[in-house]
C-alpha cells in the first residue's frame, strides 16, 4: 500500500494520553469515560490479523502510535525452524503454530500486567482455532478484553504486494498457501473488525481506527 498525504489526522486516538474528545469525554483504559462515569477496569489486546500482504504491520504501528500503546510484532516471535521452513516455501502445520501462539498471548499477557494500557499484536491467526488461542487470554488476565482486526483484499492484491517486498522470508508463494487455509471470521465470532485493505493505507488506517473506537463503546456502554 502506498502511503498519500495522512487523512487521520482529525480521528481521536484511543489512549490515555489523547486530547479530549469534542463531547468532553477522555480516553482511560482503552474506554471513552466522561467525569461522571466511573474509570473502566478493562484492558485491551488487539490483534491486527489477515493473510500476508494485508498490511498487518503497517496498520499495527499505526494503531499502536495513535494509540499509545507497545507493538508485538507476531512475525518475529517465530522460532527459526518456522522461518526456515517459510523461507523454504513451505507452509507451517498447525504443530509449528502452537507454542508460538502461545508464546504470542503469554507475551500479552505480560505487557499488559507489567503496566500497559493495552497491547497491538500482528498474527496472521488464519484459523479459527488459532484465533482461539489468543481468546483465552482473559482467563490468565480477568480484565483483558481480546479484539481482531481482520485485513482482507482479492488474493491477487496480496500476492503482488508480497511480490514487491524487498529482503523478507514470506515470498509471495507463500500468499496462496495461507489464502488456500484461511478460515475469515464467521459471524458468531463478535470480537472481530473486518477492514477491507484494497483502498489506499490512510482510508485503511482511518476505518480500522473508526471501527475500534466504535467497539470500545459498545464495551462502555455494556459496562454501565
């Protein structure tokens, strides 16, 4: 995705930090809260997920910028049998997944306890039941709320975007391969946003960001 002159600029982040909002409310714990309401206990792990050529990162860091909050970048997290065999052309089995997804939660988990707000994870989590991985965190974390972030575009579009990458292991083959698995997310999975990636990456950006802000205050108001 090529980036053009930012359009976010007039969207409120979702952080602790930002600006009030033009209805006089602030941001705290990943919940609008206004001086009358009490300050929510929840804290959040959004996931961004998608095939490879979605624009997980990009749309991460831009997240987690404008939110505030620190990035995971799942992809660096493999171990080095995982890379290798991505290198290869050759596509994980759902063994090479577990302990990395794992390991992904428990990392979340970890941030969020050490004193974060909340947390931006990138995980391409094609599956159900890799997405499932990642819901339990609540039970390790009670005041964790889990979200995805789903990125989708025409297999086509991912593929030359892969294509144009310089110096990463996921080749563009690679795109099929995850395209070929992928479960997207069915309508009784309720925790998902679903962002279609084939527009320019600032109109990407700007709807991702509408769409959490919209879902933290469905929280709020389920809270009160």
């Amino acid at each position: 995705m090529t980036r053009s002159t930012p359009t976010t600029s007039d969207l409120l982040p979702l952080s602790p930090s930002a600006s009030n909002l033009t209805n006089g409310s602030s941001l705290t714990n990943g919940h609008t809260t206004k001086s009358n309401q009490p300050e929510t206990t929840h804290h959040h792990i959004w996931l961004i997920t998608g095939p490879a050529g979605c624009g997980k990162s990009t749309v991460a860091q831009f997240i987690a910028k404008t939110m505030n909050l620190p990035y995971i970048e799942g992809d660096e997290y493999h171990p080095t049998a995982n890379v290798d065999k991505m290198a290869k052309g050759i596509p994980l089995s759902d063994a090479d997944r577990w302990d990395w997804l794992t390991n992904l939660r428990e990392e979340s988990i970890r941030k969020i306890q050490a004193g974060a707000q909340g947390v931006v994870l990138t995980c391409s989590a094609l599956k159900r039941k890799y997405r499932d991985v990642i819901r339990v965190a609540p039970y390790y974390s009670h005041d964790v709320l889990v979200h995805f972030v789903y990125l989708h575009a025409p297999e086509e579009v991912l593929i030359a975007r892969v294509g144009a990458r310089k110096g990463h292991y996921m080749g563009a083959n690679m795109v099929h391969s995850q395209c070929m698995i992928l479960e997207p997310p069915g309508k009784e999975e309720t925790d998902v946003i679903t962002v279609d990636v084939s527009a320019s990456i600032d109109e990407v950006e700007a709807e991702a960001l509408a769409k959490m802000r919209e879902a933290v205050k469905r929280e709020l108001i389920r809270d009160s």
